[in-house]
C-alpha cells in the first residue's frame, strides 16, 4: 500500500464545485537531491520538472479525497522572473486567483527548507515523514491573523501527528521577505515541506497528514461560519 492509508474515498462532507483551497509556488523549481543526478551540493537543488509542484499534485489529490474543492496554479515563476521579484509575481498570480474565483478562501505557498535530512525527517508509526514547518512574515501588519491559522494547523498536527510540525517561524529581519504575499489575505500561508534530502514518499506522506488536519480544521470552521445548507431560508 502507498500513502493512500488514511483517504477517504467517499467524502461525507463536499463543497461541491467551489474551489476553496488555492496552491501555488513562490520558489515553484525548489527540488531535492534524491532526484538531481550527480548534484550534491544543497544549493543548487533546483529542477524545472521534479520540484515542490508535485507536493502540490499530491496535497491537491488527498484534499479533495477530503471533499475540499482545490485550485493548483504550477506557474513556472522561477523561469519567468530574477529571485528577488519571485513573492511579487506570485502575489500578482494569487490575486488574479483571487479576482477570477471568489469561492477560494485558503492560500497555501508550498516551499522546501535547506536544512539537511536529520533534521527535516521523523518517524511516525514506523513511517518516514519529511517536516513541515509553517513561515509567517511579521512585516505584514496582520500576521496575527496568518500566525492564527499556521498555530491551528500545527496543534492539530501535534495532536495526530507528533513531530511532524517543525512549529511556526516569524520572519521579520533585514533581508527578509517578511511579508510573503500575507498582506493578501489573513488565510495565506507558507508551509515548507521537509529539506533537501527527503523523497516524494516521505514528502507525500506529510501532504497527506497535512491535508488530513487541514480537512478537520475546514469543516470545523465552515460548521462555526456557516449554516446549515438544508434549512436555509
């Protein structure tokens, strides 16, 4: 069996057709090195093909396994513009996101750390995981907010999944993004997927974790926000 252990196949809960979580790829050809022949050296783990989109394809699969309608926007901004102007180009992207679907409510900017193997893998029941670790930009004026949903998402994971959350890294010094397209919306956020080292089995076994908590804090959240569709006058 792969990593499809823990996906419902038929959601009892659905937003239908809307789309309400949007994907996307600040540093879109960040990739690791298990799969980079003959590169050892972390800084150059780079691939336009093999990189954290397919963390994306994946996170986007078991989501909607969990019957939240998602968005995947794999534009290749590395290619298009020089590093320092990457968050500017995927904020552009996020808001014409933003203007053509009203329904999306959720951004996640899916990245990778540096860091090497021990200290971006952990075993869970046995299995290998690749850390997540959330990234919030203090130089945003609401980051409270942002910092609010990264801290919900990795208590839940705490709970069910112990260890795999890094926690929640604010970054606001001298160059520093600091921002990171938070500014956009109080629901964005950035989770790095494990470092340099891992592979997609590890990687997609933490997508599906984070997918899993992430449906539980949605469907809690829309039951608070919402009304029950049944009855509405």
């Amino acid at each position: 069996k792969g990593n499809e252990d823990n996906i419902p196949s038929n959601p009892s809960l659905t937003t239908g057709d809307k789309k309400v979580v949007h994907l996307y790829f600040t540093h879109n050809r960040e990739s690791y090195l298990p799969y980079l022949q003959g590169v050892t050296d972390p800084n150059l783990a780079y691939h336009s093909q093999l990189n954290v989109t397919k963390i994306g394809d994946q996170l986007k699969a078991s989501l909607e396994a969990r019957g939240i309608g998602t968005s995947i926007d794999k534009s290749d901004i590395m290619g298009s513009v020089k590093m320092a102007s990457t968050y500017q180009k995927s904020g552009e992207l996020v808001q014409t996101a933003m203007a053509q679907n009203r329904e999306l409510e959720y951004f996640i900017d899916i990245h990778r750390d540096a860091r090497r193997k021990d200290k971006t893998t952990v075993m869970i029941d046995g299995k290998a995981y690749a850390q997540l670790a959330f990234v919030i930009g203090g130089k945003n004026p609401n980051h409270e907010k942002n910092e609010k949903l990264a801290s919900d998402l990795h208590n839940l994971l705490e709970k069910k999944y112990k260890g795999l959350s890094w926690g929640i890294h604010m970054n606001q010094g001298a160059g520093q993004n600091g921002v990171y397209n938070q500014n956009l919306s109080e629901n964005v956020i950035l989770v790095e997927f494990g470092g340099v080292d891992n592979t997609f089995e590890e990687l997609n076994r933490s997508a599906d974790a984070l997918a899993d908590v992430f449906s539980e804090y949605f469907w809690q959240a829309e039951k608070v926000n919402g009304e029950p569709s049944t009855d509405k006058q």
